[in-house]
C-alpha cells in the first residue's frame, strides 16, 4: 500500500487535497463549496471532474478512470472516497455497510448534556428541503450520534457519527434540536459566517482488496478555531 499524497499537484486545483492513495482508492479531503459530481449546472468544478484529470495526468485520450463511491454535499468540507477500478467500487460498496464516518461540527449555543443521539425520521419537500418528523410512516429513519468536544461562548464543537445515511441528516437534525450548524443558510440562521461550519473528518473502511481495516483522516479546518478556538481535544482515532 503507498503512502499518503504529497499535497499539491499540477493537475489539480490547490484547495484539494489527496490524503491517500494507492492503485485501488483514492481518498481526498474536499474543500467547502466544491460539488463532489457534476449537476446539471456545474460541469467542471467538481472534485470529480479535478480528479479525474489527476488520473490522466492531463491527458483527455487517456483511459484511465475514477469511480465516485459516496457524494459528500458541496457546502461540507472534508473526506471523500473515489475507486481507482471498477472492481474496487463494488467491493467497497458492497461492504459500505462496515464503513463509519465522522464529522466535526461546530453549532450554535451550549448543549445540555455531553453527548446523546438525535433520532426522528426525515422527509423531503417538493422544494429539495428536508425536514425532521416524528411520525414513523411519513418519512425515513435517521439517526444521529454526537458528543461535546469543547465549547467557547456561543458555539459548541461536536463530534458525530451517521448511525444512518440520509440527506442533510446532520444539519436538519442539529437545527431540530435547537443548536442548528453555524454557517448553514438553509436550516438554521443567518449569523454571516462564511462557509458551513461541517467537516468530514474521517473514514474508516476495509481496503477492497487487501481486507485492511483502513482509516483516513483530515484536518480540522482553520476556521473552526475562529469560534471555538484552538481545539486541544483529540478528536479522531484516526
């Protein structure tokens, strides 16, 4: 297995960096703002349009192709994994059941206990907005686990961990409970921070072919400290 990327390369924009790769997977840390596939309205800045260019090392007649194995929303920073082979998408998520990802959010105001699990059941409006229910039969089941790392002020760092993997799942269920993501325009308030205070800080998987139990972490933005300053917590076993 190869050594994690340099940061940096030609082929790629400076804002995306390449955590770890070998002939199988790739795994980046994806800056906020940036699509992780193509839309209907946004062709090019995407992280897999960037990589798919890194592959080819600029070559648009080169075979040599990536594979999007999960999305993570454009407005989250964070890790993302891509196969390098078909076959390596398959096995990955044949087994994604076993992978786990985590995330580091920072939200508005003090929660009133360490840690806990948000569970209620999400619907989608006709507007691509989702919201939470307790109403078992109207929407589907999520449920979402998170601890206190440290709070200054206002803000609180969390630490959170998807039990299931729903649409918008961590903001719509923050902001349920009051203490809606800093950042976040559409769920929670305009507080004029600049970017989605979201992060995903790391994955851990099996390798598709070695069987190694695998995790990759990436840093914590910069910016995070701007609330809730220098975080002195460990926050990953990664």
């Amino acid at each position: 297995m190869s050594q994690p990327v340099r940061p940096g390369s030609r082929h790629l924009p400076p804002d995306l960096v390449i955590m770890y790769e070998d002939r199988d997977v790739l795994v980046v840390d994806k800056p906020a703002g940036m699509l992780t596939m193509a839309t209907d309205t946004e062709k090019v800045r995407t992280a897999y349009f960037a990589l798919t260019d890194y592959v080819r090392k600029g070559n648009p007649k080169s075979r040599s192709r990536l594979f999007i194995v999960h999305r993570l929303d454009r407005d989250t920073s964070g890790i993302v994994l891509f196969a390098r082979t078909e076959a390596a998408k398959r096995a990955l998520q044949d087994g994604w059941v076993g992978t786990t990802k985590e995330y580091l959010a920072v939200v508005h105001g003090t929660m009133d206990r360490p840690g806990g699990t948000a569970i209620s059941y999400l619907v989608e409006s006709g507007v691509h907005k989702v919201y939470a229910t307790r109403d078992t039969s109207a929407g589907k089941l999520a449920q979402t686990a998170w601890r206190v790392v440290q709070t200054r002020g206002e803000y609180s760092l969390l630490e959170i961990a998807l039990l299931t993997g729903r649409k918008h799942q961590i903001r719509v269920q923050m902001a349920d409970l009051g203490h809606a993501v800093v950042g976040d325009r559409k769920y929670g308030v305009k507080d004029g921070f600049p970017r989605l205070a979201l992060h995903a800080r790391s994955i851990t998987f099996v390798h598709p072919f070695s069987g190694q139990g695998m995790t990759v972490a990436a840093p914590v933005p910069e910016v995070f400290t701007r609330l809730v300053g220098r975080i002195e917590t460990e926050v990953s076993k990664a």
